[in-house]
C-alpha cells in the first residue's frame, strides 16, 4: 500500500527491504521479550538470536548518515546491545520513556512480584560507524585521521596552523585518546588542503578514500549521521500512557497493547533527518512513523507480518493522509 509519500508492505522486513531506499532513519520497535502480544519471544533470552539478522540487514543497507533507533524494555535492549555494537552501530544515548504512575494504578501487587513496578521503556540511539579501509585493515575514522596525517611526514603541531588555532586540532582532531572529536566540516576542509599542499609529495593525495581525490567538504559531511536538539529536550520523555482520541481502538479494545504517543517519532525524525530523507519502519505496527513522516514531508517505508494490524495501519494512515492539514507557510 502506498499512500503519499510512505509505503506500507505486509510481510517480512527481511524479504522486501532490498527494494526501499537507503535510510537515513530506521525505527526499531519489535518483540521485547515478555511475551506481551502475539508474536512477541517468551523472555529477553531469545531476542539476540531473534534481531540478529534484522540488525545485519540494517548495517549493510546503511550508510555512516543512518541512525538507529531501538524500542525495547531495559533488559531487552541489554540482552542485544553486545550484539548490535558488534555489527557496526555506535552506542549514541539511551533515553527513557517514562509513564508515570497512571501506567500501573494500583493494579500491581508488589508483594507478588517483589520489586518495584516498572512504568519504563527504554528507545537507545546508534549510528552506523564510517571504517576506512587501509591495505587490509579497517579503521576507525579517529584511527584514520592519524593514518593519514602521519603519511604527509608533518608533525602533529602542524594541524593547528592548518586549522588556524593555537592547540585544538591537535588536542581534539588528532589525539589518540578517548577525548578525540569529529572536526567539523570546515576544519576537515583547512586540514585536507594544508596536507595535501605542504606533505610529502609521494604520498599524494592525502586523506583520500578512492586514492584519487581527496574527500570533499561534502563528502566528509555524509560520513556523519544528522542530529539537530531542540531546546528543552533530554534523555526522560515523561509522557503518561496514551488514552484519550490518539488511542486507536476497535470498539472499547484498543488496537494495540503499548500504543505509543506520535509525538516521540515527530521527536526523533526531526533529530536525525531532514525533509525527502528515507526511514525504514521494520517492524511497523500501527505504522506511527509512517504517519509521523507524512506529517513530516519524509518518505517512509514499513513492514508488519500480521494481516489484521497491518489492515488496521492501512486504515490509520488512509484517515490520516486524508484529513486536511494547514500549509507549513500558514503556520506562525
């Protein structure tokens, strides 16, 4: 089903992802391993052989701009992070969604489960990792840098006057450490043409990934994923359990057991892409990234494997796509 500019597909992730686009946002919100919905795994135990491939299919479809954002509970997500780092993604932040009280209401017997009533879900960020092949090995981007640099036969000193500061690029750019930064687009410009103009001449061109020409300002761009911050927001969403119009349901049932609010993906689209950017909703549900990226001007592509909830998706979205919306430019 195709409506705008999103795509729903029902079947499989794993056997209709290689026609979508490259992403440039993938939203993970599948089994937590508590046996909560049909589908779901029995315990959190089974979940890192479960995500296996899906996460391989995510790294060899993603470039270093693709951010991964991972929906589970706590220990859920503890039993695949080990496993999704492995693949190539860098752990970026673990946010926290928290429910409030409303989300238990007394109906917890704390005597029986002996703990504290859980009112969290954890959604942790990832990006795919650049790695820069150099003879037959790969390195990291940090690593890279250094490599490359070390070629020109300049000091180290010398990447300050590059950059036309006193000790930051040194400090920053180059260090071995674990304080190393990513320099900025403009900086990496300065630091390409200053060794490509003063290093040994044997080594040309320097900081190159085809061998040919050096990497672009623009080039060194993509191999960064997106982050924007709006002022105000942090790693805890306290956001209480969705009743109310935004709670789909079939009668006085709702459609889906952990309906989450629509403002969390608007939340998390906005941070990472940029309007006609592609984002991948494997395990799509009530598709609320597919109605987030209509709203958003995103093109967007889902997958859910079960017939009845993606009918109902198919339904929201029609209803959503068709409700009419103010032009952006009539939005103060």
């Amino acid at each position: 089903m195709k409506e705008g500019n999103v795509e729903v597909v029902h079947g499989d992730f794993l056997k209709c992802y290689e026609q979508w686009d490259t992403p440039t946002a993938i939203i993970s919100d599948g089994p937590y391993g508590i046996n909560g919905f049909p589908g779901d795994l029995n315990s959190p135990e089974e979940l890192e052989e479960w995500y296996e491939p899906f996460v391989e299919a995510w790294t060899k479809a993603s470039t270093p701009q693709t951010t991964l954002w991972f929906w589970n509970t706590e220990l859920g997500w503890a039993s695949v992070h080990k496993m999704i780092v492995s693949k190539g993604w860098k752990f970026v932040n673990c946010h926290i969604w928290d429910k409030g009280v409303s989300h238990i209401a007394g109906n917890v017997n704390t005597k029986t489960i002996r703990q504290f009533p859980v009112v969290t879900e954890a959604c942790v960020q990832y990006v795919k990792r650049p790695t820069f092949e150099v003879g037959n090995k790969k390195l990291t981007m940090q690593e890279w840098l250094r490599h490359e640099w070390k070629r020109t036969g300049l000091p180290f000193s010398k990447t300050n006057e590059a950059c036309g500061v006193k000790n930051a690029a040194t400090r920053k750019y180059f260090t071995n450490s674990h304080l190393w930064y990513y320099p900025p687009s403009e900086a990496f410009e300065k630091i390409v043409t200053y060794a490509n103009t003063f290093g040994a001449k044997n080594g040309l061109p320097y900081f190159s990934i085809d061998g040919n020409s050096p990497v672009t300002k623009e080039g060194w761009e993509k191999l960064r994923s997106k982050f924007y911050c709006k002022h105000g927001i942090n790693n805890v969403w306290r956001e209480g359990q969705l009743n109310g119009k935004e709670r789909l349901k079939n009668g006085t049932k709702a459609l889906h057991y952990n309906q989450k609010p629509l403002k969390f993906f608007k939340m998390i689209i906005e941070a990472c892409t940029d309007k006609s950017d592609v984002i991948w909703e494997p395990f799509g549900g009530l598709c609320p990234t597919a109605i987030a990226a209509l709203e958003l001007e995103r093109i967007s592509f889902s997958s859910e494997i079960r017939e009845t909830v993606f009918l109902d998706a198919v339904k929201r979205i029609k209803a959503f796509h068709s409700q009419p919306r103010l032009s952006p430019l009539l939005v103060q």
